[in-house]
C-alpha cells in the first residue's frame, strides 16, 4: 500500500462543491481585490478567535514582516525567537533589519519560555513564540515574561489554527498574531494568503495601510507600504475553509491518538505535549535517530514522511554572518538530526492509518 505523505486533494474533495461554488461566485461578480468576500472572511476569522480585528494578507510571511513593521521594529533591534522554527518567522524580523536572539527548544519541542528572561538585553523589542507542529508554546510563561519586560508579543500562528493554552486560542495572547493560510496548514486557502489579528485599533490600521502602498484613499499613500492583499478568491475560499477548521482539526486529533497509543517502537519517540495544551497535530513529528535509515525504510515501504525542518534558522545560509554553530542550541540540533513527520490529514483512510502504525512499529 502507497500513503502519501500529504494528499491536498483529498482534503479539497472532503468540500469540493462548496469551494467551487464559492470560486465560481467571485469570479462572476467581477470583483477581484479588496472587496466584500475578504471583509466577510475578516469578520468571520476575527470572529471565531474572538478578537477585534483581523487583517487579510498575501501570506503568512507578509504577515510576520508587516506586524515587525507596524511595530516600528527595526535595524538593530533584537527580537526573541526560537531556535526550532521555520525560517519565515525569522525572515519576519531580518526584512525589517531586526536581529533574531535564539533560544532553545524545551523538552515539548517548542520555545523554551524559561530560557527567555536571559537573553534580554536594552535593545530587545519583541518575543516571537512560534506555535510549531500545532502545539501552542507555554504561553502563560512567556506572556508573563513579556509584560515583566514590557516587550510587544508577536505570535507566529501559521501552524496553530484552533490551537490553545488555557483555554485561549493561540493568536489572542500577543500584540499581534500572524497566520498563514498556505494550502497545506490546518485552515488552508487554494493559493497564497495570509492574516495579522489584533485587539489593538491602531496597529489594525496601521497593517491595513501597510498592504495596500500605504494607502487609504487611492493616490494618498500616507506611509511607505507594499502591495499584500488576500485576493477575493482566496478569500471566499477560506470562509468554507474555517467552517470545516474545527472538524479538520478533531480529524487529524482523532489520527494523532491513534499513533500515541498504537506505535509502540521503541527506537520512535514522541513529542511531548503541555498539559495546558490544546494540540490541533497540524503535523506529527516523531524523533528517530537512525533518521535517515528509518526514512528509507517507509519509503520502501510505500510510506511518505518529510522532516520539519532539517537546517535551523540560525545556521541558515542566508544569515552565516551571526556565526552560530549548530551545537549552540542542543535541543534545536537534535530535533532537526531526528524528526520526522508521518502522514496526517483530513481525509486520511482508517486503512492508511493502520499501515502506517503497523510499518512503523515493524522498524528495527
Ligand atoms: C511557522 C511558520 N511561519 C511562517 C510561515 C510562512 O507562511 P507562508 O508560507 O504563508 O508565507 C510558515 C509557512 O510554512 C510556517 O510554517
């Protein structure tokens, strides 16, 4: 048997009359940049996290560069970023001229919030949690260190969708909460889009200009901005998308609890998860150490994986001038040596989630 490692046509097909007809009716109303299906998705997104504002973008990274900028987050200022995450945060803070100040991941695999306070310096503006894998960070630990230091608190919640602390979504903790709606994560548009939320009336305003060339009224561009706006299509496509969030996100829970108790390998383990937490398993990273032979092995076997993410941002070759070695962040080096993704999503066959335990647990 062939599963493969994602299948976005299966989740498309889950809804594939709604998301036509929801194209089908932008396209014949000739209307294609800022207009009514993305005000409806603002109000509807903004709505389910329960926050004043939603702000509708290009992508996740535009979200993250243009939350930085609203901030006025600049050439040397420093931002706090985990040492596990994907490069787009960071890109966010380096497109702006900001400097990423890692620290490690703890034993959940996310930003280690007691390793935070001893990287604060008096050119530190902002912590940056990035809620990977679908796993909120402590956010009760570093919304305290936050307000102890009085730095803004920027969520990066492209794989968090639904996700939550105590209780509270992911994305209403910081200033600002920035998502990626990239087709593959659990709310996912047909194309590019993405989306900053906040309470915070100015900063709303401020993004708003940001993404249309720094304008309100046509012609009067009242700050220097860029061109990132969610187009229509997208748009009315998300508003099927967030009706099935929830749904999609108890699907893949469902699966993940399938793999926590019927893999029992021994050379497989798991990530941890906060008691606090509300996991949506936008992925599920398992830690191997024979990574590449393990790999091999399901790939033989008609198992796809893929691994999140095999280079840390800090040793990235775009950013060599910081000099990091890979052992600097331990936790972070091993992670990205030892995981490895297995297939979950909406739609996944019962059958397809047997094999995968049964040849996971046949690896020696
Ligand atoms: C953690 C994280 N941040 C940011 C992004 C960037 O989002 P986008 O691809 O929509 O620009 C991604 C997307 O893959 C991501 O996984």
């Amino acid at each position: 048997m062939d599963v493969l490692y994602s299948v976005l046509k299966r989740t498309y097909d889950l809804h594939k009359e709604e998301y036509e007809a929801a194209a089908l009716r932008t396209l014949n109303s000739g209307w294609y940049i800022l207009g009514k299906e993305m005000e409806k998705f603002e109000q509807q997104f903004a709505g389910y996290l329960g926050v004043k504002h939603c702000v509708a973008l290009n992508s996740g990274t535009d979200a993250l560069i243009l939350a930085f900028r609203a901030l006025n987050i600049g050439e040397g200022d420093e931002v706090i970023c985990p040492a596990n995450a994907y490069i787009a945060s960071v890109i966010g803070v380096t497109e702006n001229k900001g400097v990423p100040v890692f620290v490690d991941a703890d034993e959940y695999m996310e930003m280690d919030a007691d390793a935070i306070e001893a990287k604060i310096t008096e050119k530190t503006k902002a912590i940056l949690p990035v809620h990977l894998y679908g796993q909120p960070c402590n956010m009760e630990k570093i919304k305290k260190v936050a307000d102890k230091h009085n730095l803004f608190l920027i969520e990066d919640c492209a794989q968090s969708h639904g996700s939550a602390f105590n209780g509270r979504l992911t994305g209403t903790f910081g200033d600002m909460g920035c998502f990626s709606f990239y087709p593959t994560k659990p709310l996912g548009a047909l194309g590019d889009a993405g989306a900053v939320v906040t309470n915070n009336d100015e900063l709303a305003q401020k993004v708003r200009l940001l993404r249309n060339y720094g304008s309100k009224v046509k012609y009067h561009n009242e700050i220097n901005g860029v061109n990132s706006r969610m187009d229509e299509v997208q748009a009315a496509i998300l508003q099927v998308g967030l009706k099935y969030l929830e749904a999609g996100n108890e699907e893949r829970q469902r699966i993940a609890k399938r793999y926590l108790t019927e893999i029992n390998n021994p050379f497989v383990s798991f990530q941890n998860v906060y008691q606090e937490a509300k996991h949506v398993y936008h992925l599920f990273p398992v830690l191997v150490e024979e990574r590449e032979r393990f790999q091999s092995y399901l790939k033989e076997n008609g198992v796809g994986t893929q691994v999140h993410y095999p280079i840390p941002p800090y040793v990235a070759d775009c950013y060599k001038e910081w000099g990091y070695a890979w052992e600097d962040f331990s936790n972070a080096c091993r992670f990205a040596q030892q995981e490895v993704s297995l297939p979950i999503y909406a739609g996944m066959l019962e059958e397809e989630i047997d094999y995968v335990i049964d040849i996971v647990n046949h690896f020696s």
